[in-house]
C-alpha cells in the first residue's frame, strides 16, 4: 500500500513538474555588464546580452536583491518595480540587449552586485557596480597586493641552491 501511494505522489510530481517547466524551461540566457565606474549623483548604465528567446521576461535585481525594473516577455516595454518606482528606466535596444539606466547613482542603494535574467528561477548573470571612488579604493588594493607578489618570490628564489654546470670559454 506505503509503495503505491509513493509511486502515485512520484507519478503527480513529475507530471505536474513537466507541466509547470514545459513552456518555460528553455528560458534565454544573459550576460550583464556593469560598464564604467559609476559618478555620485550622475546617470550611469548596465548592458543585459541575451542570448535566445525570453520567456518570461528581463529581470534587473539590484544589491540587497531588490528588483528594479521588469521588461515583459514580449520585449515592448519595461516598467519599475513597485519598491523603486523611480530612478530606474529599462530600455529595450534588441531583442538581444536590454539597458537599465540609473538616473542617479547612490552608492549606499546602487553599488553593489547587479543582475539581469529572463524570469525567476532562470539563469542569472552577475556584475558588481561601483562608484569611482570605490573602484579607485579597489585599484589601490589591487596594486599593493601585486606589489607584494613579488616580493615574496624573490625571497623564494634566495633560497634556492642551484648547481649550475661551468664550461670554461677559453678551451
């Protein structure tokens, strides 16, 4: 008795699965880019590539995973979230590109990790948007750690004892 109800829970979950996932499991695939460094105060842009056909719709999520602007499915047109109902304008290029416009950066709401994909639960694509001050910060960062590389391996080299065969040249 246990294995029949099993198997007829097994046989509704994957007939109900197939039926849910078969118009929608070939959501398209996208590729975000956060462009330059971002100016406090002045417009900026993210670039979403996609790359086959939206299903669902082009999501734009923001730091702290807050949805901004939503494109429908069809590609006509974008609207913002209800929890940021200005400062965001998503624009349709192509079907293959959208663009999210920041009126105005805010590093304390608009620095962070971005992202852009074709519905929830789709796969999603990542960038990390950062104020000029903020990327010069990590540059800094950057060139220290660089400098310090290597450092260490000529340290490393001292240490080595190598036998070098010597040939006379005047033979």
């Amino acid at each position: 008795m246990k294995l029949a109800v099993v198997s007829f829970v097994v046989l509704v979950f994957v007939l109900t699965t197939k039926h849910v996932t078969g118009k929608y499991g070939k959501q398209a695939t996208t590729a975000i880019d956060c462009m330059e460094p971002a100016v406090e105060g002045q417009k900026t842009e993210l670039k979403c590539r996609i790359s086959g056909t939206v299903q669902l719709g082009i999501f734009w999520v923001g730091p702290y995973n807050k949805e901004r602007v939503a494109c429908n499915y069809l590609q006509r047109i974008c609207e913002p979230s209800g929890e940021f109902p200005r400062g965001y304008t998503g624009v349709i290029d192509s079907p293959q590109q959208n663009t999210l416009i920041i009126e105005s950066f805010d590093a304390k709401t608009d620095a962070g990790t971005w992202s852009c994909y074709d519905g929830w639960g789709g796969p999603r694509s990542y960038c990390s948007k950062l104020s000029e001050s903020q990327y010069g910060q990590q540059q800094q960062q950057q060139q220290k750690s660089v400098v310090f590389t290597p450092t260490i391996d000529i340290m490393l080299l001292r240490e080595v004892n190598v036998n070098i065969p010597f040939s006379d040249p005047v033979k």
